[in-house]
C-alpha cells in the first residue's frame, strides 16, 4: 500500500488509534478519582457520624448537667428557706433542723451585710472575696443571679442576706463550658481536612469553622456559597446545647476531591494542546523538508539544464555558419529559447522571487498563443480579458508555468477535443482569473487533494503539476487558487486570486 497517496486514510486511522488511547487514558484516570473521591466521602461520612454520636454523648452531658442544676437549684433554696426560718422568731420550734442545715453548708456563697452595706457575715467565698469588707459594685454583679433575703434579727437592725451558686456547680459550668468549646474545635479542627462551618439555630450566625480560608470567610457571599456547597453534598448535623442553644453542623468534602472531578478534563485539555503543538510542529517541520526538496531539485535542475542548453546554443551558432544554412535553425532558437525560460523558471523556484509592478494581460495573451499553437486544433481557446493595463505584482515566468500546468491538466481532462475558457475579472484590490474546460470533471471527495504532491488522475505523471502551481501562487504571490466548481462529465473550473 502506498502510504503517502493513501495518507488521509492513514489519517484517520492514526486519529482514531490516538483518541481510544485518549479515552482509555481518561476513563482510567476518571476511574481512580472516582474510587479516590469515593474512599474520602466515606471518610468523611465515618467521621461524621462519630460526631454525631460525640453530639449525642454532649447531649447527654448536658442534660446530667441540667439535673445536677436543678438539683443545686434545691440546696439554694433550701438553704435560704433555713435561713428565713431561724430569722423568725415567731416560728423556731424546729430552729436546730435550720441550724444544721447552714451548718452543712460548705459550697454556697454567702454574704450578710447592714443597711449601709458592711460585710457583717461571709462563708465559702472565692479567695478573691474573702478579704473585702464592703458590698460593692463587683459583688452586687456576682451575687445578682437571685434576690437578695431580708434580715430581721428583732433588735431593730435590718440585715441582708446574700447567695450564689455552690463552688462546686460553678466548677461543672466551667468543665462543660470547656467541653462544648473543645467539642467545637475537634470539629472544626478535623484531621480529614473537610471544610466545617457551625451555625446557630437560624443559621444566622456563624458559630466557628475550620479548614476554610478565614480571610474570604470574611465576605458574606463566600460564606453563602460554602453553606450552598455543604447543603447539596450533605444535611448538616444538629446539635442540641442546653445553655446555648441548637446549633447545625455543615460539611463537605475536601478541596482536594473537588479538584480531582476536574482533573481528567483538565489532562485532556492538556493532552489535547500536547497533540496540537505537536501536529503544528511535525508539519512545520514537513512543509520546511519540502521546501528544501523543492530548492534543492529545482536549484539541480536548473544547474543540469545549463550545459546542455550552452552546448545547443554553439551548435545553432555553427549551423548558421555553414553556406547552405539548415531550414530547421529558427525552430531550434524557439526551442533554446524556450529551455532557458524552463531553466529561469527552475532557478527562480530555487530562490526568494522578486515581485515586479507587470501588466498582467500581455502575459497571458502571450502565454496561451504559444499554447495554443501547440495543441491540436480541435481545442478551442475563448480568453476573456478587459481592455487596457492591469498591472500586479507577478514574477511573469513563475506565473506562465501556472497558467501553462492548469492548460495542460485541463487539455488532459478533455481527451481528444474540447474548449478552455479564461476569464479576467477586476475587484477593488484584487482580480481573478478563472479557467475553465469542459473535461470529465473532478469528484467531490478527490477537490480536496488535487494541490496534494503525487495527486494525479493520469496513467502517466508525478502529480506535481497544481502542486507546484499553489506553491508559487500561495507562497510566492501570495495569492490563492482552488477548484472554484467541478461537476462530473461537464468539466471544472480553477480560479487564482492575486493582489493588485
């Protein structure tokens, strides 16, 4: 099999190859994330429910806790109640049940003062309290949480009574306060790393977080879309505190799980610009190969032409010495003259052309003369060019061999009779040549690769005859040519564009 005539096959052969290597890379690597992202989701659900349950062991906590306040409640009122009791002396029958009762009473502040507010009585104070002397402001706050009892000792004096809760059930509060804040943190602060945001009951407030960016938790709309995140991955936790409330627990999974649903389309993306800036190069480097191929063979060729074309010219000299002069010596001028614009063409190829201002119609009327004198005369000419100079830049030599390759392929096409139309027309800044024949014609899936190096619908022929064409047009004039129509059995038609 040919592999360069039959390329675009291959083409597709080796584009389909790359893109099941692709996709098996793809959903290879979209499975492990799968399975990665699968494994920390369970993670996170494990931990979770261990918050759930440590939030439920809070809870019981808590409402031991509850028990043990109303229980100290009790022992305050209790405590009071003796205190009333003694105080009155219209009812002391039972005044050492009382008596007792204070005398046990090792936990509960107490503070009895005078109408002027003198410390007259204290027990089980804080060792800051202990050495005051007068009720002031800072123990009026301390002691507030209950109403204060009035004293009536019966000698006229009136003195108060005031209480707060035990040492002892200040102590709890303070564990079970360093509890929930610890509680909080754990949660926060987890080791999967999963983003965290406590809220209060109408999720008007935020509680604490972890594992999130603490300057952007600063922007209400940042903390909106986290809560959005979390409400679509998860249902937050409740949370029940006694002495603060409910509170609600969201989270998700980690930043790292959220990159990684990215990540095969980020490696295709990736391996897509790989594969491009590949191709780009492989066929920078491959129309750069051919353009050295083209120099070197036409540098050649013109090199080869030149010495046979010298030893002609001395030949035709010595011809025209002779006495009887040979008939056929002006024919075999034509003929030189014509292998040096060959060769002028070939060492023109081989070199950067200079664009000259030329007028355009003379070159072409001349060039299809001389074709036309060479083909059969049941090949009709019809050439359909404006009056006046139409001057562009053109290498007029370059530009022949064109006109020449497309009148040859198109005589070609026709077989053994037919007609070739060329007509100029004139744009603003540009024109167009359009040639026509009225040949077999050019099939739809073969215009594309008619410009293809080795492309050639001939038994005999290298096919690069419209390659050489596109590459002076293009590449030298930079202008265009392309099948502007074809239809089979009725012919086709080529068009160049070139600036004016």
């Amino acid at each position: 099999m040919n592999l360069y005539t039959n390329k675009k096959r291959w083409k597709w052969i080796l584009a389909i190859v790359a893109l099941l290597i692709v996709g098996a890379s793809l959903w290879y690597t979209n499975h492990l994330v799968k399975s990665i992202a699968e494994q920390e989701i369970n993670q996170v659900q494990l931990w979770a429910a261990a918050m759930e349950q440590h939030a439920g062991m809070m809870k019981s906590t808590e409402e031991f806790f509850g028990k043990v306040s109303e229980q100290e409640q009790m022992r305050v009122d209790l405590l009071a109640l003796a205190y009333r009791q003694l105080l009155d002396f219209s009812n002391n029958e039972n005044a050492g049940i009382y008596l007792e009762i204070i005398k046990n009473n090792i936990s509960i502040p107490l503070i009895v003062t005078d109408e002027a507010g003198h410390i007259v009585l204290s027990n089980n104070l804080p060792d800051d309290q202990k050495d005051k002397t007068f009720f002031d402001a800072d123990l009026k706050r301390a002691y507030s949480k209950f109403p204060p009892i009035k004293i009536n000792p019966g000698f006229g004096e009136i003195q108060w009574l005031y209480y707060n809760e035990s040492s002892i059930y200040t102590e709890l509060k303070a564990v079970l306060e360093d509890m929930i804040t610890h509680f909080m943190e754990e949660i926060t602060l987890n080791a999967l790393g999963a983003p965290v945001i406590i809220t209060n009951a109408d999720g008007t407030k935020i509680l604490n977080y972890g594992n999130l960016d603490s300057t952007m938790m600063q922007n209400a709309d940042y903390v909106e879309h986290q809560l959005a995140l979390m409400r679509s991955e998860n249902e937050p936790l409740e949370i029940d505190f006694m002495n603060r409330g409910k509170a609600y627990i969201y989270y998700r999974t980690t930043d790292l799980v959220q990159q990684m649903k990215y990540f095969p389309i980020i490696q295709f993306i990736v391996v897509g610009l790989y594969l491009l800036i590949a191709y780009l190069l492989f066929s920078w480097a491959r129309r750069s190969e051919q353009n050295q191929v083209w120099a070197g063979m036409a540098k050649e060729t013109a090199h080869q032409l030149g010495t046979p074309i010298s030893s002609l010219m001395g030949w035709v000299e010595l011809l025209k010495m002779q006495e009887e002069p040979f008939a056929g010596t002006e024919e075999m001028e034509k003929d030189i003259d014509r292998l040096q614009v060959v060769t002028d063409r070939f060492s023109k190829i081989g070199s950067v052309p200079v664009l000259e201002p030329t007028d355009i119609i003379p070159v072409i009327n001349d060039t299809m003369d001389y074709l036309q004198h060479r083909f059969s005369k049941k090949f009709e000419f019809d050439l359909q060019l404006p009056e006046g100079p139409l001057v562009v830049p053109l290498v007029p030599s370059l530009f022949r061999w064109v006109l020449e390759n497309l009148t040859k392929n198109a005589v070609d096409a026709m077989g053994d009779h037919g007609k070739i139309t060329l007509e100029l027309t004139e744009g603003s800044d540009e024109i167009c040549l359009d040639l026509s024949d009225t040949g077999k014609g050019i099939s739809k899936s073969q215009i594309k690769q008619v410009f293809n190096p080795g492309y050639t619908s001939k038994k005999r022929g290298w096919g690069l005859g419209l390659s050489l064409a596109k590459r002076i047009i293009e590449e030298y004039h930079k202008g265009k040519i392309f099948v502007k129509s074809s239809v089979v059995g009725q012919g086709t038609t080529f068009r160049i564009v070139l600036r004016k």
